[in-house]
C-alpha cells in the first residue's frame, strides 16, 4: 500500500505539538511495516537548520492566486520530502508569533497542499491513500477532486485526521481564490463558515473518511460545545468518522533508556526515578516544608502549549490550594502571550514553591516527565493528548480533566481496588482540580499504594502499533469507499 502522509509538521524535522508527534510516528512506524509511506512538509527553516536536505531537482510550479510559486522539493531522509518556497517558510516559526498568526497563512497552506500533489506528480508516485491532517493540509481532498489532477488521482483516497477542531484555518472570504477553488465551493454546503473561508470544512466534507484522535472526542466533535461550529457539518458524516487514539513512540520516550534524564529506571525498579525527582527539585529551587523531605514534597508539572484549550486559567486559579497542600508546581510551555505573561508572574511571585520556563525545551521537557511525582492536564478540552500518556510511562501520575482523549487513556483511581493509573475530575473549575489533587495527594501519602500506582501506570501500552494497524484498516475502508463515491 503507498500512504502519504501530508502535514505541517512532524517529528523529528519541525515540531510545535502532538500533530508533530503523531505524523512522525506514524510514518516511523509504516516504513519499519515495509508500507511505502511517504511524508511531505513544508521546508521550514528550521528544518534546513537542523537537518540536511538534498535537493531532488524537482521544481513544482503552483499557483497561488494570480501569481505562480515555484516550489522545490528536498530529501529529508528515505520517504520523507522538505517542499521548499523561501517566500512562504523561511521565517523563524512554523505559523506566527506570540502576538498572532502570519498574515498570509491562507496563502502559505494553499501553495502548500497544492505543492504536495504537484510533488507527487513531479515524482512520479500515485499513493493509494493521502492521509492529511488538520487544516493546514484539509485542502488537498477537494483539491484532488478539482484541480486539473483529477486524472493522476483518479485512484487516489483521502482521509482527513482531526488532531484539533478548535484551528480550522478560518480566513476572510477575499482569500477564496488562493486556493484554487472556484467560487462553486463557497457557499454553506461548500467552504464558507458564517461568510468566512474554512480550510477545515474542505477537509471534512472532501475526504473519503474522517478521524480524529479520540474515541471520546469522536463522539464530542458532535455536540455543539465542542463542535466549534462544525458539529452539524459532522453529523452529516457520521458513518465515515472514526476515532484512534494516538499513541506515543515508546522508543524514544523510554525511562529505561533515556540519555536525558538524571537516572534510569523500570517498572520492576523505580529507584532510578528518585534521583531524577531530586535533581529536578534542585534544577526549579524548590524549598521544601517545614520538617519535609523532598520525597515527601509532591511536585506536579505541567508541559504544554500555553493556549486556553489547556486549563492554565483554572489551574493558576487553584495555585495556592495547591501549594498549600505542600505541592511546588513546574510549568514548561509556549504559546499565548497573554498565558505566558501570567505563568511568569505566578513563578515569579511564588519563589521556591513554583519554577516556570516559557519557551520550547525538549531536554527539559525530559527531565520533568521523569523528575515529577503529578502531570496536570486541566484541559478545557483535549483531542487525545500525548502528555499524559508519557507521563504515564514515565510513572509520573496524571491529574485531568475527564474529557476526549484524556477519559480514553486514563483508568481514573480506584482505592478499593488499588486499580487505576491516574485521577481525573469533570467539572472545569479550580475547586473541582484542588479537590481531585487532594484525592491524589492522599494516595502519594501512604508509600505502599503509591508504590503500587507508579509501575502500574509506566505498564500501560501506548505503542503505535495498536494505532498505526487501525489507520490500515480504514486506509482500505477509504479506498472502497473512494471507488464508490466516484
Ligand atoms: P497539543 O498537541 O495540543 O500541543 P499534546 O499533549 O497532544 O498537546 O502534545 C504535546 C507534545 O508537545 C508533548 O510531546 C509535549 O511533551 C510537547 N511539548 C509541548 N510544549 C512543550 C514545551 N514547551 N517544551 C517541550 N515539549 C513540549
């Protein structure tokens, strides 16, 4: 089966989010299947950074409104495609500042998605399934459909993966004609949204089938609270949507193995993971309570992107309830200037009970996943999530909001049982995360449960493989379902 995989960014070459993580593994995980999966993104500078590209020589021509791009596509390792234009990706970040998106963003990821079937053209490979993702890449289905590639792509399915309804890509009506497609497509059952552009929306009624990264978000994508708009565009597919939870690459998030972290351990000897709790409390200048030890001082983090989607209002809001149970808080994340100005303050005026870092850091990233005892994810609402499933295998235990993805992966506390991986609450306030966190804390208290709980939580399975087998079987749905929607 030749599967390409079109998006915006994917690890290890340009990463902001999950997305990254997914499309990466997922490619990573077809190769080693012996799949001819491909992968293009856009040639971003930091990928030419970081990276070696080799020029194919092949130079797709795309146009982009009234003015034609050339394009150059690169080799970014075996399968993998760099799809270069200076103009649109040679800036410091992947989609725009702190301060705001780029402006010419609907200009960028139209060249983009025509780009990529240009690319395959130029190459010479028809994949059997195009499989994109979010609304960077939702043009490419209707595109196929419209383009003047009709013909090459005759046999060619799509499906359209969901990673975050909450970015659709929503533009100003006077950026339809970048994208090439005809004002046809703009109306209510096409891609207008409220007189506006919807990238996502070609996605979603273009595609052969549609994912998104959840079971539990599969089903709330059709409620008007978490539909954004969409819910009734969804419903309308209901029986070509499917929910798969992402998994996470288990070789490289591996605390038997990790070289970043302080020490390594096993869920059959954790007692690599205390080193690392200790060497991280240091690393924030964490003071511990009167009469306390630090292995009694419950340290809870969180890593993220810094956008309203990630509870961080209701959190800072529960911050002294938290510290006043004795717990010192670490927040590594990027993201809204308005969220980073306010976790900034919060360390800055909580001295040695919090430590925060605003920006981008991998290596610390690692260090906290294996130095914390808790991994907040008070979620509004999370698709899936990964941070909770690496925090797991990491035996820090998770404390979230039961919503999307989080409510699939984590087994909330049982103490009857002793059954269970992490602790989950409903309500999006600040008392029902404090009172969460004192049910957590509780159990952190008495070492013989807790002892228990850590490995139990670092077994669970979160290999891509259970995923990557799903994705197959609806790529073969997609295809008999293409060959009947002809
Ligand atoms: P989302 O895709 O909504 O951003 P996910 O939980 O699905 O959230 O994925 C986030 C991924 O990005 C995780 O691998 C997390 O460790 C990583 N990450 C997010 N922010 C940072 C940061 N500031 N520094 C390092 N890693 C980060």
């Amino acid at each position: 089966m030749k599967v390409l995989i079109a998006a915006s960014e994917a690890v290890p070459y340009a990463k902001t989010g999950g997305l990254a993580d997914v499309t990466g593994a997922l490619f990573s995980e077809y190769r080693r299947q012996g799949i001819d999966g491909r992968l293009m993104l856009p040639l971003y500078r930091t990928v030419r950074e970081h990276f070696v590209p080799v020029d194919t020589g092949l130079t797709p021509e795309v146009k982009v409104g009234d003015r034609r791009y050339k394009g150059r596509v690169w080799l970014l390792g075996e399968g993998a495609y760099g799809i270069g234009c200076d103009e649109f990706f040679d800036r410091p970040e992947l989609y725009g500042t702190p301060q705001g998106d780029y402006p010419d963003n609907a200009a960028r990821f139209s060249f983009f998605g025509r780009a990529v079937t240009a690319a395959c053209e130029s190459l010479g490979w028809r994949p059997d399934v195009i499989h994109c993702n979010d609304w960077q890449t939702a043009l490419i289905p209707l595109l196929l459909k419209t383009s003047g590639q009709e013909v090459f792509f005759r046999e060619t399915a799509t499906v359209f993966t969901i990673h975050n309804l909450g970015y659709q890509g929503i533009f100003g009506a006077g950026e339809l004609a970048l994208t090439g497609l005809g004002p046809d497509w703009f109306n209510p059952e096409g891609i207008e949204f409220y007189g506006k552009l919807n990238f996502m929306k070609a996605g979603l009624i273009g595609a052969d089938i549609i994912t998104t990264v959840s079971t539990t978000y599969a089903r709330e994508i059709l409620t008007p609270e978490h539909g954004y708009g969409l819910d009734g565009v969804l419903r309308k597919r209901t029986a070509d949507l499917f929910g798969v939870v992402n998994g996470i690459d288990t070789a490289y998030w591996d605390p038997s193995k990790d070289p970043l972290i302080q020490a390594t351990y096993r869920p059959s000897d954790i007692s690599g993971k205390a080193a690392c709790n200790e060497a991280l409390v240091r690393e924030c200048g964490f003071s511990l309570s009167e009469g306390s030890a630090w292995e009694k001082t419950p340290v809870l983090a969180l890593v993220g992107r810094l956008s309203d989607q990630k509870g961080l209002d209701i959190l800072l809001d529960a911050a002294d309830g938290l510290i006043a149970l004795g717990a010192r808080i670490v927040i590594l994340g990027k993201g809204d200037e308005h969220i980073q100005e306010r976790v900034r303050g919060f360390a800055e005026g909580h001295r040695g009970l919090a430590a925060a870092t605003i920006g981008y850091d991998e290596a610390l990233a690692h260090r906290i996943y294996s130095g914390s005892d808790f991994f907040l994810m008070p979620s509004r609402y999370e698709p899936c999530g990964l941070g909770q499933m690496i925090a797991m295998r990491y035996g820090t235990i998770p404390v979230a909001r039961r919503t999307g993805g989080l409510a699939d992966t984590i087994v909330d506390y049982d103490p009857l049982k002793g059954a269970g991986t992490g602790f989950l609450f409903d309500e999006y306030r600040p008392a029902a995360l404090l009172e969460c966190m004192q049910r957590a804390i509780r159990v952190y208290a008495e070492p013989g449960r807790w002892k228990a709980l850590v490995p139990q939580a670092m077994q669970q399975d979160f290999s891509w493989a259970r995923s990557a087998a799903a994705y197959v079987d609806l790529y073969r749905i997609a295809g008999e379902r293409h060959g009947v929607r002809q």
